[in-house]
C-alpha cells in the first residue's frame, strides 16, 4: 500500500529562490537603483519625483532595456553583436521612410521594420554558421553595411512626418507610465520566460555553456547561434519600433550611442562573456542604473564624456571581478583534486560491517 505523497508547500520552493536572490548581482543593483533614485530626488528638491519627471525617465529606459536584452541574448551562446546599433538606427529610419516618403500605413511600415531586423539577424547567424568567420568579425562588418543603409535612407535630413498615432502611442502614459516602458518589461518578462521555461530557450543556455556537450546530447549548437542572432535582431527591431515612437524624429545618429549600452547592461547585470547564462532582471536593472547616471548628468550639468568613461569604468571593473572570482574559484578546485589521499590506517571503519565469527578464512 502506498502512501499518497503530499504536495510541497509554496515556501519549499520559495525560501531557496530568496536565498539565491539575496546571492545575487540583482539585488545588488536593486539596492543601487533605489538608492540612487532617492539621491536623485533629494539633490532636485523633489522635482525628480514629479508626474512629468517620471514619465521622462520611464519612457527613455525603454530602449536601453531592449538593446542589452537583444546584447544578453547573443551572449548567452559566446557570440557579440556589435551591429545592435546600426541595426537599430536603420530600422527606425526605414520605418520613418516608409511613413513619410512611401506613405504607409503605420502598421504595415512597422511590421517590415520588425520582420526585416529579425531577418538581418537570422541572415547574421547563417553567415556566421556557414562562414565559421567569428561572430565579431561578422556583426563589424554588418554594422559597416547598415550604416551605410541608414545614411542612405536618411541622408542629412530628419524624418519627422510620420504617423501621429504612431507618436501618440509614443508619448501615452496613463498614470505618469509610459505604455513604451511597460512594452519592454512586457517584453523582458516574455524573454525570460523563454529562456527558463521553454526547450529552445535552455537549449540556448547548455549550448553556450558547454558546446561539446550539447552536442553529444543532440543539440545543434549551429542551430542556437541562429536562434540567438535572430532573437537579437527582433529585439532591437522593437527597440527601434519605441525610438521611432518616442522620438520627435529620426535621422542617421539614431542609434548611434547604443553600442556600449547594450553591452554594459548584460555585463553589468551578470551575464557571462562566455555564454551560457542569462539574467533578464540584472539587465534590466542595470539599464536602471544608466539612465540614473544620464538623469544625473543632466540634473548636475555633467560633461557628457563623463558619463560613458564612467560607464566603461564599470563594465571593465565588472569584467575584472568576473574572471577573477572564476579564477579563484579555479584554483580552489584544484587545491581539493591535488589533495593527497586518506591512508589506509587512517580511513574510518564502513558503517556496515559483519560481525567476525572468529573462524579461519
């Protein structure tokens, strides 16, 4: 007869969930971002925390949040795109293009918008699969192309004649919230539900952690370095889609200060260089953290090179402490393999022995 087995309660699986949230770089940088908007408050005299305030900051985080989200998804199988900028600004203004030159639909220009960085990104993976080129050598020469793209369709002018539903949904926030930030937490919520969740997304995960062992459990690791490329190009299509939204216009340097951004985010907020791992929250977080350093300088008149030597500061001291926490980690493995055995004389009795019966063997 067998016991029905009880079903575990919910802090069973909650209580290991806090302790690894406490472990992590997440709440670290939580702690940053409440802290530092605070600061931020205090040193306006409250004006920071205004309705108008608000809805600024929220609806310029949106974008920084995306690209480290298309940046972290490359990531995660040791693969760099450095066309997230390019790819970016050009969609936006092929989308604008489209609306004010072509006279599209707002809806038909951003769906080619979209689907064409997602095909850019599919067509990345495939050149660096069949190439067996490196990924970073592939992305630089993509992001030459596309800024040659970009300024051909934009030239010297700015593209503002476009949809105005499309700007109206741009700058809507209903209760000082920015329907463009809740579209990236809606987005980063769906990725990282994707990648915990789903088979293609933690076959994402085992092939950038240990590719030879992905492949002898059957995963193609060809197949996750296009899967990731074109998750990458579709993230940074709906980035450039709330640029094209929020902005009073596009032109060629939109985009352009996307690069160390989207690096820094992932980086920041945990993601390792050499593939295998994700964190959704930590990027998020940390993109958090950047636009305060912005709000920032903008608040203190700060020189703008400020704020990407500060940033790059930070990304290299966060490089840094990465490899030198896995070196140490290293080292002590290595310490325990190169421990000399127990000798036999000192090797404790087995729990089970039987009794001797005193005969001869």
């Amino acid at each position: 007869m067998t016991t029905p087995t009880t079903p575990r309660p919910w802090a069973a699986d909650a209580l290991p969930a806090l302790r690894r949230l406490s472990r992590s770089t997440s709440l670290t940088l939580l702690g940053v971002v409440v802290a530092g908007y605070i600061g931020l408050g205090a040193a306006s005299g409250g004006s920071f925390f205004e309705g108008n305030s608000v809805r600024t900051f929220l609806q310029y985080l949106a974008t920084p949040i995306l690209i480290g989200l298309a940046q972290m998804v490359a990531l995660c199988v040791g693969q760099l795109n450095l066309a997230v900028g390019a790819l970016g600004g050009s969609t936006a203004c092929a989308m604008g293009v489209l609306m004010a030159d072509a006279g599209l639909p707002a809806a038909l220009a951003v769906a080619i918008g979209v689907l064409a960085a997602t095909a850019i990104g599919a067509l990345t993976g495939l050149f660096i699969v069949a190439t067996r080129i490196n990924g970073f050598i592939v992305t630089l020469g993509t992001m030459t192309i596309l800024l040659g793209a970009q300024y051909r369709l934009a030239g010297t002018r700015t593209v503002d004649g476009y949809s105005a539903t499309l700007r109206d949904l741009g700058t809507a926030a209903p209760l000082n919230v920015p329907l463009v930030f809740v579209t990236a937490l809606a987005v980063a919520a769906l990725l990282a539900l994707f990648m915990h969740r789903g088979i293609a997304g933690r076959r994402l995960l085992a092939a950038g952690g240990n590719p030879l062992a992905a492949r002898l459990s059957g995963i193609s690791t060809d197949r996750q370095i296009v899967l990731a490329h074109t998750l990458s190009g579709l993230l940074v299509g709906v980035a450039a889609l709330i640029a094209t939204a929020s902005l009073p216009g596009v032109n060629r340097s939109v985009g352009g200060d996307w690069l160390l951004p989207s690096f820094a985010a992932p980086i920041i907020g945990g993601v390792a260089l050499t593939g295998g791992s994700v964190a959704v929250l930590g990027t998020v977080l940390a993109a958090f953290v950047m636009r305060l350093i912005d709000s920032a300088r903008a608040e203190f008149s700060l020189d703008p090179s400020w704020v990407n030597f500060l940033i790059g500061v930070v990304v290299l001291a966060t490089v840094v402490g990465g490899r030198l926490h896995r070196t140490h980690l290293g080292l002590a493995s290595r310490t325990d393999d190169e421990r000399p055995p127990t000798p036999p004389g000192n090797r404790p009795a087995p729990a089970h022995t039987l009794p001797s019966t005193g005969g001869a063997p």
